[in-house]
C-alpha cells in the first residue's frame, strides 16, 4: 500500500489547516495539520479512512481504477457537445491597447452564398449526429455596413434552418444595430466585453479613431438582457486595471445584471498567446491573478457576486458538493472544439485560427484535412505528455492548452502547466471558509 499518486494536499489559504484532494478517486477533505502530518511526511497513515477513501491504496489496484476511468472520459467526451467557431473576417473596428489579432495579415473574407453553404455541409456532414453549436467570432463580427449586417443576417437565418443555435462574441458597439437581425437566429448567448468602468474600459477598448465605447456597451447588455438573451460578460484583466473590477461588480450590482439569472461573467487573464501589445511586467501570471482575485474577494464580497473564480477544483465541489470527473485532457482543440473562417480554412480552436501555419485543412473550394496534423491534436491527452505521466495534479489539470504548449515549448504534446495547488488553496479558503475554520 502507498499514498495514492493522485494527492494533492494544499495548505488553505489563510488557515492553518489542509486540504486534500484526490480527483481519481473523488473525494475531498479538510485535515487538521495533526491529520495532514502522515500525508506531508509520506508516512503510513494512523487513520483507516484514508483508506477507504483512496488516498491510502495498492497501486495495482490504483493502476486498474485509472485505466476504468480514462476509457469512461473518452467515451463522455466522443459524446460531447461541439463548439463550431467561424470567422466570417478578421477586421475589426476596435483598436484594443493589447490585442494580439494586430499582427495577422488582412485575409480577404469570401462573404458568398456559396461559402456559407459549403461551411454549414461540412459542419452537418462532418458532426451528423453530435450535439453542436455555432460561435461566431472575429475580428469583430457585428460591424456596421449594408453588406456585413446582411451577411449575419443570412447567416443566422441558415443556421436556423439548420436547427444550429449560435452564440456571438462581440465588442458590443453595434449590437443595437443588430437587434432585428439577432431575431432571425437561435441565438444561444452573445459574449461582450467591458474592461472596467468608463475611464477605464475607455483607455483599453477605443474604436480605432480613438472614440470611446463604454456607453455604447452598456446599452448593448441592457438592451440583450431586455431581449431575454443570455449575456457573458467578460473581462480582460491585467495589472492595469485589475484594481477597478470591484468598481466594475458594483457597476453591474447597481444595473441589476448580476442577479439576472440570464448574466454570466468571465475573467479573461492579458497574456502572451501569440503575440501581446501589453508590457510583459504588466501581465499577471495564473496564480498571481488568482492570488489577486481572492484578495479583493475578501475585502469586496460584491466581487463574488459578479465573478466566482472556478479555482481548480474548489468551486464546483463548493456548488454542486462533489468533485468534477477526472480531467485526462483539457484541450478540446479538434475534440469538442473547431474553427473554420470565410477563407475556406479548417484550424482546431480560437487560438490558431487565422494562424497559416496552424491551418490543418479546407472546407472551400475542396474538402480537405491533413490527417497526421490532425490526428497530432487529436492524440493529445496527460497520457502523451510526459511530465504529465508522473504528475500528482493531472486529473485536476488535464495537461493544459496545446497552443501555448507549443508556443512555449515548440511542441503539441508538452505540458502547460496549471498551479493546481495553489488554486485549491486559494478555492477552499474562499468557499470553505467557515469549515476552514471550525475543523
Ligand atoms: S489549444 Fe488552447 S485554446 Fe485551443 S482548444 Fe486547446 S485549450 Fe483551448
Ligand atoms: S501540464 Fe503540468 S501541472 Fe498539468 S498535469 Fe501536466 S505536468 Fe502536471
């Protein structure tokens, strides 16, 4: 018998107590640091319910329960909803202080019938009988002009025929523009940006020209929740503006979005993807932002009200009282996950399109896929990783994204690393902390 390979054991953040977590075999628990001292020193444990919980186990045994999960994962995941992004072009009106879509070459967008059409039979074709949406991405893709706002309307009006729901990433700007339009799509959610409150969100999110743009998005979320959709609101945070997401929850508090049940939010973290305009000493690292965010979590509870950080783990555990499935992958790149844009290419996610040399095939004018790059995404799981293989936090951390993967370490099947410890730390300190505290 040993330590299962799957423990993780964090100190909670501002406690003197530990947690421990084992996402093989689904449990989780709060330790004294008298309970924690056999697991820290790698000791046999005084306690039998270590295990029969599974942290204490054979490893044969341990071997055999991971195999019996991993086919499990691939069996959910071939039955998983897809997400289909296009790109019907890549201009934008906005001029972002940190956009990364700044250095692609201008593509010329082939805004025909006959591409829309040969793009909705490859989907249906390709994915007949999975469940799947469609995102529609750019650029931006709500620009003004006759001939855009009758390509989107075309476009939401086939996919409709189609019974494909869509959802919309959008600046925000024009989206009154749009309101008719919108009506002829099964419109799933529309996804805005506002990157803090007016002076804030206006230095970082002008209109190319320099216009500000903050009142136009807040009329465009009020008018969206109006309608009944469903809005994510999403935040681009560096160390610039990170301080004004609190003014910002009390902002969306005041305008009755955060208790609409129809509003989510996101909290996008500035980063070097690709490419960033931003100053590197600017940009958070992961955990630092977490760090971060569970400060003004705690000075500001109207944050938790706006925005709960998912903290590995710990906020699904917290809502729904048991742990997620273990994650072998978490890249659902050409798995649950594709990109096609209105040149006829084929990318696996929103990270590579528009990317040349990520392409991996063509929808228009001919069918075609490069199988070997294909199946290299396909392939890719904590099996394939091999620092994954001996890692304890895999099942919490899926092996992480594949584009910065390679973007960092030159290849698909190596490791993005979460800081899965110091989130469940971070997480349970947060969202246990009355337990924290009276263990
Ligand atoms: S490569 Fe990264 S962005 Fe693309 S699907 Fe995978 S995790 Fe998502
Ligand atoms: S990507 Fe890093 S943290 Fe994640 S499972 Fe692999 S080795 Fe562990």
């Amino acid at each position: 018998m040993n330590w299962s390979k799957h423990n993780i054991i964090s100190r909670i953040k501002d406690s003197q107590n530990y947690i421990l977590v084992n996402s093989l075999h689904g449990q989780a628990d709060i330790l004294t640091p008298e309970n924690a001292d056999c697991v820290l020193k790698n000791e046999s444990p005084k306690d039998s319910s270590f295990e029969e919980k599974g942290y204490w186990i054979d490893e044969k045994r341990e071997e055999s329960i991971y195999r019996e999960k991993y086919l499990k994962f691939a069996e959910a995941r071939d039955k998983e909803e897809i997400q289909i992004f296009f790109v019907p072009w890549y201009s934008c009106n906005f001029a972002c202080s940190y956009c990364f879509q700044d250095e692609y070459a201008p593509v010329n967008a082939d805004l025909s019938d006959e591409m829309m059409d040969a793009f909705l039979n490859y989907v249906k074709k390709t994915f007949a009988g999975r469940r799947k949406y469609i995102t529609i991405f750019g650029g931006e893709p709500l620009l003004p002009g006759k001939e855009k706002m009758e390509y989107i309307s075309r476009f939401l009006e086939r996919a409709s025929e189609e019974k494909l729901t869509v959802a919309i990433v959008s600046n925000g700007y024009h989206l009154k523009s749009y309101r008719e339009i919108l009506k002829k799509g099964l419109i799933r959610e529309i996804q805005l940006t506002l990157d803090g409150t007016e002076e804030i969100h206006n230095s970082r999110r002008p209109l190319k020209g320099g216009k500000t743009t903050f009142d136009e998005v807040v009329e465009g979320i009020d008018m969206a929740l109006a309608d009944g959709y469903t809005v994510n609101l999403r935040a681009v945070v560096d160390k610039k503006n990170i301080d004004n997401l609190v003014t910002l929850a009390e902002f969306a508090d005041k305008k009755g979005w955060a208790s609409n049940p129809n509003f989510k939010t996101q909290i996008g973290r500035n980063y070097e993807l690709h490419h960033c305009q931003s100053k590197p000493a600017d940009l958070f690292e992961r955990a630092e932002l977490h760090e971060k965010l569970y400060e003004l979590a705690v000075k500001h509870p109207v944050l938790l009200k706006f925005h709960k950080p998912a903290y590995s783990l710990t906020k699904f555990l917290f809502q729904n009282g048991t742990l997620p499935d273990p994650l072998f992958d978490s890249c659902p790149g050409t798995k649950s996950e594709w990109a096609f844009d209105s040149t006829g290419r084929i990318f696996s996610c929103t990270a590579t399109v528009g990317k040349s040399e990520e392409q991996l095939g063509t929808f228009y004018p001919e069918v075609y896929l490069d199988s070997d790059k294909v199946s290299t995404w396909e392939n890719r799981d904590i099996m394939t990783i091999e620092k994954c293989g001996t890692c304890n936090m895999r099942l919490a951390c899926g092996g992480g994204c594949a584009s910065i993967a390679k973007n960092r370490l030159g290849t698909l099947h190596s490791p993005d690393c979460r800081p899965i410890s110091e989130l469940i730390s971070l997480g349970t300190g947060l969202y246990f902390k009355e337990e924290s505290i009276n263990v």
